[in-house]
C-alpha cells in the first residue's frame, strides 16, 4: 500500500476526495488529511509516498509547501497540485519542482483513478531504476575492491573505496572458497558454481547494510569459486 497524504484548508474537500472511491482496492490508503498547518503537515509529509495538496491556503500554499519539500529534501513522495486556477505561471512553478501532476478542481472519479494509475507506473519505473543503480554501484565497488585486493590499484580505486565505507579503520579481508579437486568434470563445475552463488546470497544476509563489502568472484578465476569478504571493526551481528 502506498501512503497518502491529502492537504486543504477545507474539511469538505478533503473528505470528498477520501470518499471518492475506494483507495485501499486501487493499492492505497490514506495515512492522513489535515487542513493546512506548516509544522504539523511538514512532519507527516516525511510518511508519506504520494501527497494531493490544494494550491491555495492561508498559512503555506500547495506551492510553497511543495519547494519547501524539494528544497529541503523532505520527501520523495509523488506531489500533486489541485487547484481552481487554470493559470500557466501555477503549472510553470509545479513542473519546476518535478510536481506529478496538476489537476484542476472539481477533480472526479474517472482523473482521480488516472492519477493513481500514473503514480503506480511511475513507482514501479523508479523501482526498477533504483535497483538497476543499487546493482551499478555495487558492480563497480567491486571492481574497485577487486583492484586493492589484487594490488594492481591508482589513487582513485583507494579514494573511491575509503569514501563508500563507514569506516576505514580496522578493516579485514577475508576470502572464502571451497575446497576443489584439480580434475573436475562439467557436473561438478556446476555444483561448485551452485554453492559459490549460494555461499555469496548468505554472506549478503550476513553482512545486511554492508551487504556491498561482499565480493562475487574476487580471485577472477573461472576454475576458483570463491567470496571476498571486507569487514570493519565496530561491526557486530545483530
């Protein structure tokens, strides 16, 4: 379920908009709907992954509040703007802050459901981005790893090592590989490779947070099946 937070100096609107249909059957819930108030509505924006606020209130605007989330990296929730104003400067400023989308009131059922349908797109696209990235910079920790390990490394690989490690003090290699015979035929290859990704999944449980400390294939030998392993000091399992 996705998160909701709806925003308006009205009462009426808001319960209107929670009434309009059914939110949790569409994927989400609503975690909450205030009339506007700066502080409270700058706190709950920080649970919430979509937030529908009107343009106009009295103590902080749809607007504001939405530069004010940008600004101040409150939030990376979805952001949507309703409003009476069919006003260009309005959607100019929106879309300058990467708002969603900007509705003009009275919003109905059949624009309520596109909205919600264009934010679980978008989700599920910045979903498969985030992970696509996640993978990205772990494959080139590695290989940055990889180099200090194998002492073939610049400046750079130990800069860029020392800079996404919470601590560079104390730190232990450790390399894991199972025991092999010289002859071995395709079966066993296979085995061996089975056990190499089963024996890394567990080392990435192990480690959890650092899961990126876990090196696949560190020695780059196709005939050794081994996990490299960097650990800190202060690090304990919980």
């Amino acid at each position: 379920m996705l998160r909701v937070l709806l925003v308006d100096d009205e009462p009426f609107i808001l319960q209107g908009i929670k009434m309009l249909i059914d939110w949790e059957q569409e994927g989400f819930e609503i975690a909450g709907w205030l009339q506007m108030g700066r502080g409270n509505c700058i706190f709950r924006t920080r649970r919430s992954r979509l937030i529908i606020a009107d343009i106009r209130m009295p103590e902080m605007t749809g607007l504001e509040l939405l530069e004010t989330i940008k600004r101040e990296k409150l939030s990376n929730a979805y952001f949507v703007i309703l409003s009476g104003y069919a006003d260009f400067e309005y959607a100019r400023r929106a879309m300058q802050n990467e708002c969603t989308e900007y509705l003009l009131k009275p919003i109905d059922r059949e624009m309520l459901l596109k909205l919600l349908e264009k934010v679980y797109t978008m989700r599920s696209q910045d979903r498969e981005l985030d992970k696509k990235r996640k993978e990205q910079e772990k494959a080139y920790f590695s290989r940055n790893v990889i180099a200090l390990i194998h002492g073939k490394y610049d400046d750079f690989n130990l800069e860029y090592v020392k800079q996404h490690m919470k601590n560079i003090e104390g730190v232990r290699y450790v390399e894991i590989q199972k025991a092999q015979s010289e002859e071995m035929d395709e079966s066993i290859e296979k085995d061996m490779r089975n056990f190499q990704r089963e024996l890394y999944q567990c080392c990435i449980e192990f480690l959890k947070e650092d899961a990126n400390h876990c090196v696949f294939d560190v020695s780059a030998n196709e005939k050794i099946y081994d996990i490299g392993l960097i650990l800190q000091m202060g690090w304990r399992k919980n």
